[in-house]
C-alpha cells in the first residue's frame, strides 16, 4: 500500500461524504434559516419552534434523497470491495 493509495482513497471517502451529506445539510440550513427570520420579526423565542421544523424537513429530505444517498454509497463500498487486493497486496 503506498502513501498514494491511501490518500486517494481517504480524498474519495470525504468527497462521498460530503457529496452524500449535502443535501441533508442544505436542507436543514435553509428551513434554519427561514425559521430564524421568523423568529427574529414576530419576537418568538420559543427554542422547539427552531428545532422541530428542522427535522421534520430532515426527515423529508431523508425520505426523498434517501435511495440516492444509499445508492452513491453503495458504489463507493463496491468499488473499495473490488479493490480490495490492493489493501492486501
């Protein structure tokens, strides 16, 4: 196994992490974000009317992005199985 390898390999780990990770992440900023502004002009500081609304769209989101999500996640699984004798080697 050379240094090469072995950064390549963590570069596309973060990559389809952060690929994979995305549109949760955005989704829970933007609903953040609307229900801030919300907040901020009705003077509503109650702290469940920011945390429910985030994962009631997380879940959404889950639920929409989810077999996409598994999908890119199960290639990059299958390509490292089908590399695997270079981990060995």
């Amino acid at each position: 196994m050379s240094q090469e390898f072995i950064i390549s390999l963590a570069q596309k780990a973060v990559f389809t992490l952060l690929l994979t990770s995305a549109p949760l992440v955005g989704i829970a900023l933007i609903v953040g974000l609307l229900v801030s502004i919300f907040q901020a002009t009705t003077s509503i500081q109650e702290a469940t009317l920011a945390f429910v609304p985030k994962i009631v769209a997380t879940m959404v989101a889950l639920v929409i992005f989810g077999p996409w999500m598994l999908n890119h996640l199960l290639d990059f699984t299958s390509t490292i199985l089908a590399n695997l004798y270079k981990f060995i080697g």
